[in-house]
C-alpha cells in the first residue's frame, strides 16, 4: 500500500487512479456540508432505490429499460447534503450509484449483459450555467445548460469495460473513461509484475461496448450579448442519449466539463481546452420558453390588444418595425407585409397527415440603398428565434445542412445544421439571396415548402425540421434593376437576380423596391436619416458606461420615435410577437372563408379588368375572351397565402377565431403586392413567363424549325429548344396538340413525331 497524508485518504478504482476525498468534517465551497467519503456513497445509493424508487429498477429488471431517470428533486428530498454532493463529485457519485444498481438488480434477479446506469434531470437553477462563463472552477461538476445542438456525429462504438490478458494467462478488467486513449493495467493481478515489463493483450470478444457519439453545441441566440459570437462547445454522448439529438434541436444539457490539454503539433501546453460528458438531457416540449414572459408582461400585452380597435393595432406594430428606416408609401406595405410575418399563420396537418405550412415567407427585391440589409437585420433581432445569414457567406453546411467530413477531427461525418433548420419555429433572414450556390438553391425548394431538410451522405440518413418564416433580400447582377415603368410584371425584375424563376413560387410575397428620383421625397428621407443619426449616442460612451457591449433593451411597453409617434419597444415587441404564437392558434370562420373563396374565384375568372368597389367590396369583373383566357390569374398558392395572412392578422389581435374583418385586411394586403407586382398570370411565378408569352416562343420556334427543315418539324427539336428558352416539355406538347386540333400544323402519314404547318 502506497501511504497517503491523513488528509486525502481515498481508494483507488478498477483504472489504478487514486480517489482522493476529504475527510468527513471539511467544508465543501457550497456552505456547511460535509464532503462525503467513498464508502458512504454506496449505501446511501441503496437506501435510496430501495426506499424511493424500487419500483423503478423493478423494470430494469424486466428488461423493460436499461437505465434509472432520476429527478434531482427526488435525491434532494430524500437526503440534501448527498444531493449537492453529487453536484460536487459527479463523476464519483453517479459511478456508485450505478454500482449499487447493479448490485441491486442482480440480487433481484436481474440477467441481462450490459450495465443498467443511473440519468439524473431536472438540475436545481443554480446550477444553470451560460456556455461562455464556464471555466476552471466549474470542471468536473454537475452543471447545466440552455443550447442549441449544431453538429452531430455518426455513432461509433467505444470500449467501455476492456478486459486484458497478461503473457501469464491472468486477465484484468479496466474501466475505460478516457475516450482519446485505452488505459492498460499498471499492474498484473496475477504474476504481480507492472506495465512495460509484462505485455498486456486486449481480449475483444470479452469487452463490453457502448455507441458513442459527438456533438457540437452552442448557445441560444436570444441569450448572446449585443455584438458577440456564440461560444460553443463539443460533448460526448454515450448509450441511450446516442441519436436524440438533431441538428438545430434546443435542449437543456445537463453535463460534466471536462479538460485536455491543448496540443501543438506533438507538444502539450500548458493550455487546457474543456469539452464535456453528457449526464442527461431535456428536449424543449413547448416552444419560446426561452423568451421570460410573466403574468405582468401578459397583462401589458392584453391591454395593447384591447385598448387598440382595428386596423389601430396593426398600424402600430407597423409603425414599431425598423422605426429609424424612413417609410415611404411603398415601404409602408412592405412594413404591413412583415408585421404579419413575425406572427405568422397556423402550420397544420390534415387528417391523412399532409402537412400545410403556416409561416409566410417574403421577397424584397431592391436597388442599392434601399435599406434591404437594415430590415433584415432588425427583423433577426425583432424576431424570436430568428438568425441572420449573406447569401455569399453562409457556412459549408450552407442554408439546409451538409454532411461534413472529419467534422470533430476524428476521422467521422458529422451532420451539420445550416441557417434553416438553427431557426426552426423563428425566422431566416437571408441577405444576398442571389448569391446562394445552384445546389443549395436546389435544396432550398423543399426546405421552404415542406419546411423539412434531407440529409443523405457519408452513412448519414437524417430529416431536419426548418419550420420557420423566410425573408431574403435580392440584388440585380447589373448592379441597379433596369426601370420598365410601372405596367412591367416584377418577374422581369426577378430574372435580373439570375435566381431561378421557380423558386419565385415559394414565397407568398415578392416586393420590388425601386431607388427613383422624387424631389418631395428624397428631401423628406434625406432630412430623416440626418435626423435619426444627430439623435443617435456615441457608441464608445456607452461602452465606457456600460463597461462592456450589451443589450439594451427597454422594459417599458412603449418609447417616442423621431417623428414623435409611440412605437412598441422591441424587447416588449418579441414578447408580444412568443405570446401569441405560442398561445393563439386561429380557425377561420365560415364568413371569412366565404371572402376569401370569393375573391379568389372572381379573380381566376376575370382579373383583367378587375377592380374592387370599395363602397360594396364588390369583386365583380367584366369577362373578355380571347388568347388570354389560357392566362389563369391566381392558383391555389394565392388561396394558401390568403389564409396564411389572415390568421396571422388574427393571431396578432389574440383571436382564437379570424374574423371577415382578418380576410379582408389579408385580401387587401394581397391585392396591393398583385396590383404592384402587375402579374398577370400566375405561370409567370413557376417559369418566369406567361402563357402567352410561352406560346409565343413555341410558335417562333416552330417557324424557325420548319425554315431550317424543308417545311419539317421534329418534335425532339421543338422541345429542346423551348426548354432552353424556359418552356417545359408538358407546356409545349399541350401547346401542339391545340395547333393540330385548330388545323394550323398536321402530323405527315409515315412520319411519326414529325408536324408540318397547314
């Protein structure tokens, strides 16, 4: 025996590392209780299973789990000084607990190979830790934490009871806790002689294993400070806790950091880098309770709601968006636009589980200076779970989520969440949207409509969720979008972006905004911008002030604005915005139905020549005949995204059920962007070109065939040229078999495929 200082007599474990505790007597750093010696542990474990949860490991022993969930609070009421010693020494603790359980087991009955374990939740609060505030002082204890998952490994098994056998036959057992290198015996129980001196082989078919997998965490947004990074840290999971995780899921983290040495090159340093072991976890089970709301906070917010009458209230959260952006009458709409998308509409899913998504996702198309990249930032802070990313540097897992390989330096593929799925239940801001690569842009479709994120590569098969609102923000490649004048349909702006002309059919709303000379109104935004920046502090003051970069934010429900009308705060704003999505869920009623399908009708039938009366709110049209009827106005999209918008204008009201008065302001906002964006015919948002302007092209492209070919037309020729000119194949055979039938081309006997004009 190896002699010790009375002071930390300990044991030594299975692994040959000493366990050094204080004697009984010493005061831990957590007030008057008494640090615990290593033979106590054990039997206060086993009074504990048998007085408190026997009929828990009576179900380890039916096989029907492998482990015992504990809630700290039931260790805490059986026996406070253990409890917060476990916070203390977890590591020590929960190893003899899980002994005592398994001793437990056994003496029940219990047959089964693998080890049942011990999982302690629910950590007390002050053991909450922000990720970027642990350090020394919190290594090897209990803690727990509020992230968000970013990466997570492929499984692989580890060792986790090697068994090793001396060149004298005699095999030894070690307990593996370190995950970067397999411990050997120092010393052969058999023959007595040390490492080095003796080979010790490991005896694989006798170890037990256990999956292991890595993931990388990081804190929530909402807790960041002001003008800082994330931190983020790696964690190991083991058993049970493998594969629960997805990328872009919250969680509270209840786990033990840990420290190795930083390595430069060969070399060790004095530097120490924590990662940490994984105890337990929580999946969030109700969305935004990251956002504090108490009883005061609601009361503020039903006030708001009653003491403002239609359309008051919408003005005001209008009003209360980006209040230092000057609103010009077309900035104005898109403002109303964006009210709504912070509220969002009701995702729902049908009796034979077909999912219709409830989030709205908007467009801004607009010149240089136009504050685009302004509204997308205040709208990602506004916005509860929102994120912020440019479409020209977005990370490798890009706006979905890749499968990166050596992501944690360890030779495995690591799932990698993108900006979609890091805001799911919240809202993507995304700048620059024209500069997202070809292949993420093809990604994008379905996690935008499906609002899901596919993953299939590197031995990884996993489905993300990214239900969240999108609001990006295009530029022309020319620099400046070339002005048509205003009966142009904004898809000719959109074909400017180079983005491709079906991802337009993806958002609800698509808004142009146009940098044009106006004397009147360069003057009055030129005169705000001057203002609101004379207004404006010193930033180096408040940090001085402050001591630091933070966020400050109002806890009042209002503040004056430059143009000396009341604006919501924003800090009130985001709690108003986490109340009602999470407590408002609006049907629309049979009158408000009846609207919509009203005005949706109408318009398909006759939209040319359509205007509303706004004294009857009457829909009627006059009908015209002609080519123009194949031009179809509205599809189902629109019908979507007017509901979409109507309970988002309810929801904003706290009502549980939208009202005619919700589909009318839905309809008004609907028909302001149509009028703007002088859409004629929806097929222009899935090709970028009418139908008329697709049977133009295919007629053009006939003549120019049967020019070239004696009067022939292959049908093999027609379609792959009008598919280089954005004509799909069932548009130009529809288009065909209507010139046959009308008698303008015939089909020659004994040349199948072939047309020739009349």
């Amino acid at each position: 025996m190896h002699a010790f200082p009375p002071e930390t007599r300990g044991c030594r474990n299975p692994s040959g590392f000493f366990i050094g505790l204080q004697r009984r007597g010493r005061k831990t750093d957590r007030g008057n209780h008494m640090t615990l010696l290593a033979p106590d542990a054990k039997p206060r474990w086993r009074s504990f299973l048998e007085d408190v949860v026997s009929d828990e490991v009576q179900r380890i022993v039916s096989g029907q789990t492998d482990h015992l969930e504990l809630k700290f609070h039931q260790l805490q009421a059986f026996d406070p000084d253990f409890a917060d010693i476990l916070l203390l020494q977890p590591d020590h603790i929960l190893r003899e607990g899980s002994n005592a359980l398994r001793t437990y087991c056994m003496e029940m009955g219990f047959q089964q190979q693998s080890d049942p374990f011990i999982r302690v939740s629910n950590l007390p609060l002050d053991s909450r830790r922000v990720l970027r505030n642990v350090g020394h002082a919190d290594v090897q204890r209990l803690i727990s934490s509020e992230v968000i998952a970013t990466k997570v490994s492929e499984i692989k098994p580890r060792i986790h009871r090697a068994v090793f056998q001396c060149s004298c036959d005699y095999e030894t057992e070690i307990m593996q806790r370190d995950h970067t290198e397999l411990e050997e015996p120092l010393q052969c129980g058999g023959c007595g002689e040390r490492k080095g001196r003796v080979k010790f082989t490991l005896v694989k078919e006798k170890c037990s294993l256990v999956d292991n997998q890595k993931i990388e965490i990081q804190e929530i947004p909402e807790r960041v400070p002001s003008g800082a990074q994330p931190s983020s840290g790696m964690v190991i999971l083991e058993g049970d806790l493998v594969n629960r995780v997805l990328p872009g899921t919250r969680i509270i983290a209840n786990m033990v950091p840990q420290m190795h040495s930083e390595r430069k090159g060969t070399r060790k340093t004095p530097l120490f880098e924590i990662f940490y072991n994984m105890v337990s976890m929580e999946t969030e089970t109700e969305p935004f309770t990251e956002i504090n709301i108490d009883q005061e906070d609601i009361e503020k917010i039903l006030k708001l709601v009653n003491d403002h009458p239609e359309p008051e209230l919408l003005k005001l959260v209008t009003s209360s968006i980006a209040p230092s952006i000057f609103a010009t009458p077309g900035l104005y709409q898109v403002k109303r636009s964006l009210a709504l998308q912070l509220f969002g509409g009701v995702s729902r899913i049908s009796p034979d589980g077909t999912r219709t998504r409830g989030d709205i996702h908007i467009l801004l198309m607009g010149d240089p200076g136009v504050a685009k990249s302004q509204l997308l930032t205040y709208m990602s802070n506004l916005s509860p779970r929102g994120k912020f990313a440019s479409g020209g540097s977005v990370t490798s897992a890009g706006l979905t989520a890749a499968a990166v390989k050596d992501g944690f330096s360890d030779g495995r593929f690591a799932l990698e969440a993108g900006v979609l799925p890091l805001s799911d239940r919240g809202l993507a801001a995304i700048d620059e949207f024209d500069k997202i690569g070809k292949q993420e842009r093809s990604a994008i479709h379905p996690a935008m409509e499906q609002q899901k994120v596919r993953v299939a590569k590197g031995g990884i098969t996993a489905t993300l969720n990214s239900r969240c609102a999108v609001l990006a923000a295009a530029n022309p490649k020319s620099g400046r979008f070339e002005y048509r004048g205003g009966n142009a349909s904004i898809m000719q702006s959109f074909a400017e972006t180079d983005l491709e002309a079906p991802l337009a059919s993806r958002f609800d709303l698509i808004w142009l905004l146009s940098d044009i000379p106006d004397r009147g109104l360069d003057e009055r935004i030129a005169t705000h911008i001057i203002r609101n920046r004379a207004s404006g502090s010193s930033e180096l003051q408040i940090e001085d002030q402050m001591g630091s970069i933070v966020n400050i934010e109002s806890e009042e429900m209002t503040e004056t604005g430059l143009d000396d009308n009341d604006h919501l705060t924003t800090g009130f704003l985001r709690k108003y915005i986490a109340y009602a999505k999470k407590n408002i869920h609006p049907t629309i009623d049979t009158e408000a139905q009846s609207e919509i399908v009203k005005y949706y009708i109408q318009t398909r039938q006759n939209y040319q020549k359509g205007m509303i009366n706004p004294a009857t709110s009457d829909y009627s049209l006059n009908s015209t005949k002609g080519e123009n009827q194949t031009e179809i106005s509205v599809t189902a999209r629109a019908l979507e995204a007017l509901m979409r918008l109507t309970e988002a204008h309810a929801r904003m009201h706290l009502r549980e059920v939208a009202t005619i008065i919700d589909a009318k302001m839905a309809i008004s906002i609907f028909k302001h962007w149509r009028e703007e964006s002088n859409i004629r015919d929806e097929a222009e948002l899935q090709t970028g070109i009418s139908k008329a302007g697709q049977s133009s092209i295919v007629k053009q492209i006939m003549k120019e065939i049967s020019f070239e070919n004696d009067g022939k037309m292959p049908i093999s020729k027609i379609l792959d040229r009008a598919m280089l000119g954005g004509v799909d194949e069932a548009t130009v055979r529809t288009l065909v078999s209507k010139m046959q039938q009308n008698g303008i081309i015939y089909q020659p006997p004994n040349t199948p495929g072939t047309y020739e004009f009349v």
